[in-house]
C-alpha cells in the first residue's frame, strides 16, 4: 500500500471542512477510484502555520519514511504576516529538503502545491485589503517556491489560477476564506495526474 504525506497549513488541514472534504482525503480516495492502493494521508498542518511553524512541527512529528507521496503546501501566511520573501525562500527551501528526504530522498515523489490567493474572497474585503497587493505579492511567494521545486526536480501543481476563478467566491466556507469542498475538489483534479503518476512509478 502506498503511503502519503500532507504538509501545509489551513489549505491542507482544511479549515470549515469535514476531514472527509480536504484535499488530500479527496485525492486519496480518487487515487484508489483508480485502482491505486493508497494509505489515509498522514497530514501535519495547522491553519495559521508559516514556515517555521510547520517546521517546527516536524521537529515534534512522528515519521514512518519513506513516503511515496509527500505534498508540501505551505506560505500564505507568511505572506499574510508581511514576513520577507528572502526568509520565507530560505525557510521553504529547508523545508523541500525534508519533504524530499521523508520521500526516501526521491524529489519525483514531492508535489509542490501553489498558495491560493485569499485577497480575491470577501474576508480579505471585509478587511480592506487591497487585491492587487495580495496578488502581487502570492505571485512572488510562489515565484520562489517554484524556483526551488523545479531546481530539485520536485513536482509544481498551480492551484492559484483555480482560487482566482470567478466561480470561486461561492466556493468558499462560512469564513468567506477558506475553500469549500467544492474548490478543494477542484484542486484534487489539478493534483490527480501528478499523484498517479508518482505511484505509477514508484
């Protein structure tokens, strides 16, 4: 049976969802929809992580490595926080590399997920935050992040553009933040082809 990793914050642990409607729950059930035997997702993410969070974190966590999945969605808050984007690369970077060595040092086996954008929801409205910032600014964010998974050779999947649709505001939980089961699952279409094609290979 193959074995799966989650790594993020409130994208992954799915703040305003049932356990049943995260994505990585999701994708695991679509992956053995396709005859994949795949384990429940061990997730290590809490809503409001950053980097350093989640590192910490996996300071405290219990591994059974190597995975053959490892996804790593981590940084909105970072962004959010106003933290540099030179700390954040630096951390993130640390961060692959134990994505990549829980993966039995196989980068193939690492997804990178996107940061979503949260200045296009009603939240980031009712806050007075200016869109167009946040925008600029999640693309740094995910410039970087980018950068580094293709430099080790680990998967990229964009979730951002999915988040900025126009059909995504009335994808969202009661909070006018999160995703709904509805986006999540959009998400999980976007993550499937790369996951299968990890374990197909494995």
């Amino acid at each position: 049976m193959h074995s799966f990793l989650a790594l993020g914050d409130s994208y992954t642990i799915g703040e305003g969802v049932t356990p049943g409607e995260r994505w990585p729950v999701q994708l695991a059930v679509r992956l053995r929809g396709e005859a994949l035997d795949i384990a429940d997702p061990q997730i290590i993410a809490t809503t409001g992580w950053t980097t350093d969070e989640l590192s910490a974190a996996m300071d405290a966590a219990s591994f059974a490595s190597p995975y053959d999945l490892v996804t790593l969605l981590i940084g909105v808050n970072n962004q959010y926080r106003g933290r540099p984007i030179d700390e954040y690369r630096a951390q993130f970077h640390a961060l692959l590399q134990r994505a990549i060595k829980l993966a039995g040092s196989n980068a193939g086996h690492v997804i990178v997920v996107s940061i979503p954008d949260w200045g296009v929801t009603p939240f980031a409205a009712r806050e007075g935050c200016d869109a167009s910032v946040v925008a600029r600014e999640i693309d740094a964010f995910n410039a970087a992040a980018c950068a580094e998974a293709g430099s080790v050779g680990a998967h990229w999947v964009d979730v951002t553009t999915i988040s900025r649709a126009p059909g995504a505001r009335a994808e969202l939980v009661d909070d006018g933040l999160h995703p709904s089961a509805a986006q999540y699952a959009r998400w999980t279409e976007a993550i499937l082809p790369v996951a299968r094609g990890v374990l197909v290979s494995a």
